[in-house]
C-alpha cells in the first residue's frame, strides 16, 4: 500500500468551542453571554462541561495528537471585567489535565465569540474599553493555566464576530450597522495585540490568531483560476478580498490597513476610532497564523446590485451561486481552493507559521443501528488533505490539520440541525457514537497520510523488474 504521506511532526487534531459543546451556562457562577439568549435552541449543547473525560478519552481513543478549545470568558469574569471567578477557571484547569494525561497538546483560544453579556451591555465590541478588558481576561487565563498550554489563540474569526455580531445580525448581540461592524473588527484587532502582549507578559510560549480565509474569485475562476477578469470584475474581486481577507492579514501581519479598504471604513464609520499607535499594538509579531477554510466567496461585478449587510461597502457586487456540490449548509465545496490560499499566503506574508486550525462540513449522516456512515465528509476532508499536501510540497509552511470538530454541536443561529461532527451525539441521551468518518481519521492520523488512491503508472525500473 503506498501511502501519500505528511511531514514528520505533523499535527493532527479537532477544534471545538465552548458555547458550541459545554452546556452548563450557568454552572459553577458563569455569568451570561451573549449567545445564551440569542440562540433560540436550549443551551445544553453537548454537556461536555460535565462530560468532557468521556469527550477526551474518545480523542485519545482516534489517535489525536492536538485538540483545540475555546476558553468561555463568561466562566472566568461573569461581568466580563472586575473579579474573577476562580470556579469557572477550574473547569479548564480539570479539562487541561485530562488532555495531558491522555497525551493530547492543548491549543487554546481565547475568543471564539461568546462574549460576556455585561461587556455588551456596556457598548459590545464597537466600544473600545471591550479590547481592554480583552487583555486583562487574557492575562488572568494564561497566569493561572499557563503552565499547560503551548500555544494560545487570541481570536477565532473576527470577520464573522464583527460582521454577522454587528453587520447583518444574523449572529449574536443582532445588531444591523455597518459603522458598529467596522469599529467592532478594528477593536477586536486592537484586542488582538494587547491580548497578545498580555499573553506575553503572562510567560505564554506561543500566541496567534486563527482567520477564516476566504479565496475570492469570479465564477469562471473556479475551474480556472488563472483567467483574466474584466477590469470591473477584479476591483470586484479585490474589494471582497479587503473585506473578508487583507482587513485582518494586513493589519496584523503587516501593521497596515489596505489602502483600498479604508476609504470603504470611512465612508461607514469615519476614521476616528483608529487611533495613533494602534497598529503597532495590533501587528505584535505572532508564532503562528491558524486559517479556518470552508469555501470560497465568489463573486462578480453588478452595477445595480445593493451592499450585502454582511460586506458594507460592497454595492455593485453579486454573490454568486456556483455550479458544484455543496455542503448541506449549501456551501460549495473546493478543495482547491485551500491549496490556492495557502499559496498566497505563502507568498503575500512569507513569515508566518501555518495551521489550518477549521476544516471540515456538515452533512445529513445516515444513522443505523450498526453504524454512522458519513461518507461524503470521507470525501470531503480526504480531498481537503491531497489539497493541502500539494500546498505544502509547493513549500507552504503548514505544521497542522485540525478537523472541525469533534462533536455534532449547537450550530451557532442554525442549532442542532447541522451535523459537522466525526462523532454524532444523540441531544436526547446525550450518547455519543463515532462516525466512520472518526474511525477513517484515526487511519490517517496513524499512517500521517493518506491511502494513495491511483496505482502509480509503472516505471522502466518497475517493468524490468517483473
Ligand atoms: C466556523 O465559522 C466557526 O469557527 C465554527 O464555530 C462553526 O461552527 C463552523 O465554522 C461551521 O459553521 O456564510 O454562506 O456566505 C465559519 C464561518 C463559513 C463564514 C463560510 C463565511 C461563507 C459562506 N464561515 N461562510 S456564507
């Protein structure tokens, strides 16, 4: 069997959220989040607050060597600020070594959304006291748990916290403006870098960022990537590009906003919330970039089409609908596509280190009596993994994989109904099963790599020797 291996040393693991898994939102003195109330669904998710040995032991059972998990802020300071609460760190702190025992690295984030309902109503993340008291949570975590974690995530995706949070609304606190989305991103930035000095001064070994990166391109880029666009479908392009990609690349990697960006910013919010020093603050040099990819944004220009709330700034463009399979969220899937920004990347920001920190889909599984049988997220991690293996033969400085996610979880606005788990929980019982697709990751964890699939073409070697 020939095998299309991975690098020595590569990571392999799962990431999980806190409010997507642990349930529990009001044990041990949490305080509320903004997302308790605003999803509609009952808040239990996964139980894994009371449940977590079971969920670590089926992760060392599939072979993991990392597992990457958000800390609850509202656990830790239940107004958000002031006084900490020494229970809620102790979960984490059980958690942490449970993983160690069972010879999983921990990756930690700090921010995966679930911001402390005081902080929002006390302006939420247009207000930049919140980037603040993002340092101070940052600083009391990584004191008391420091000695356990490597590697500390400040952020998970600020693009969709700011712009689905304060944009279009459809995730929490639903807000709808474009200038409290753009101040949002810019604090949570700011967040970022005081966050990440935080960690520093708190003795942290590693801190970074984790970014949903989002190839854009028109829909005949999809099948070919390298043909030429029409002058308007590439400012096209460019301008989803500054909005979903180069507003956080840049800013924290380069220690700039795109030029093309911020006459979009001030026409929205004005300029006034980014202040002087700023993003030397926000560009604090960081070990490692972690890239979460899904799917690509695909667009083209439309002169009559109106902003989409999500991408203030964006009239004249139409989010177009593609010909190829989809997800059962409706995403398309292409694995190419990871390739592709994985190389660019490379290219643009040379510097840094690389883990794709989210990847993974959502599917109806076929539920029996003798099994889960998921192969369509078979297929699409499988092809996600050729994609990235040919990224890093092209040199991309990739250290890891982690599959989003473990468990079947609370999907955020969507609820229990999207299914992105290897493992499937029944939200009755709370059992959980593993589906094939676990059991066909725990292979690919052992071998570091993957089956190849095409028999080699015969050599003149191979001939002469039969
Ligand atoms: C991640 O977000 C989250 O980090 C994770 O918590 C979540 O459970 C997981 O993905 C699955 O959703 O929205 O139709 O325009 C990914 C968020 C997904 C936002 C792709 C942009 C583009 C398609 N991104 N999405 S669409």
């Amino acid at each position: 069997m020939s095998i299309a291996s991975f690098p020595e040393g590569f990571v392999w693991g799962v990431s999980t959220s806190a409010f997507q898994i642990e349930g529990a939102t009001s044990a041990d003195g949490r305080g509320p989040a903004i997302w308790d109330a605003f999803s509609a669904d009952r808040a239990e998710a996964c139980d894994h607050y009371h449940r977590y040995p079971e969920d670590v032991q089926l992760m060392k059972d599939l072979g993991m060597a990392a597992y990457r998990f958000s800390v609850s802020w509202a656990r830790v300071f239940p107004e958000g600020a002031g006084k900490a609460n020494p229970a809620g760190l102790d979960f984490y702190d059980r958690l942490l070594d449970e993983l160690l025992a069972a010879g999983i690295t921990p990756y930690a984030t700090l921010y995966h959304w679930d911001l402390p309902q005081a902080l929002e109503d006390a302006g939420g993340w247009p207000s930049r006291d919140t980037a603040r008291h993002f340092a101070d949570y940052a600083a009391a975590v990584c004191e008391r748990l420091g000695d356990r974690v490597d590697t500390w995530f400040t952020l998970n995706e600020p693009w969709v916290a700011a712009f689905l949070g304060y944009g279009s609304g459809i995730h929490a606190p639903g807000r709808k403006s474009a200038a409290e989305a753009f101040k949002s991103a810019h604090h949570m930035l700011l967040a970022h870098g005081l966050g990440a000095q935080a960690l520093r001064s708190a003795g942290a070994a590693k801190v970074g960022a984790v970014l949903n990166i989002s190839p854009v391109m028109t829909p005949a880029q999809v099948s070919d990537f390298g043909r030429e666009l029409s002058e308007e479908d590439a400012e096209a392009v460019a301008r989803i590009d500054a909005l979903v990609n180069r507003q956080f690349l840049d800013p924290m990697l380069r220690g700039e906003y795109p030029a093309d960006l911020l006459p979009i910013i001030e026409r929205s919010a004005g300029l006034n919330h980014i202040q002087e020093g700023d993003l030397e603050t926000i560009a604090q040099p960081i070990d490692l970039l972690g890239i979460n990819y899904y799917t690509p944004s695909v667009v083209q220009a439309q002169p009559s089409e109106p902003a989409d709330p999500a991408f203030p700034g964006s009239e004249g463009i139409l989010f177009c609908t593609i010909p190829t399979a989809v997800t059962a969220m409706g995403w398309p899937i292409v694995p190419n596509c990871l390739s592709l920004l994985l190389r660019r990347i490379s290219r643009e920001y040379p510097d840094i280190e690389l883990m794709i920190t989210e990847n993974g889909a959502d599917f109806v599984d076929v539920v029996t009596g003798d099994g889960i049988h998921d192969m369509e997220r078979i297929s699409f991690i499988e092809e996600h993994l050729r994609a990235l293996r040919s990224a890093i033969a092209d040199g991309a400085r990739v250290r890891g994989y982690l599959v989003w996610t473990l468990l079947d979880n609370l999907e955020w606005a969507d609820g229990y109904q999207r299914k992105f788990g290897l493992v499937h929980v029944d939200f009755g019982t709370q059992r959980r099963r593993m589906k094939d697709s676990a059991l066909w990751y725990r292979d690919v964890i052992r071998r570091n790599g993957l089956v190849e699939t095409r028999p080699k073409r015969p050599t003149l070697e191979t001939v002469a020797a039969r």
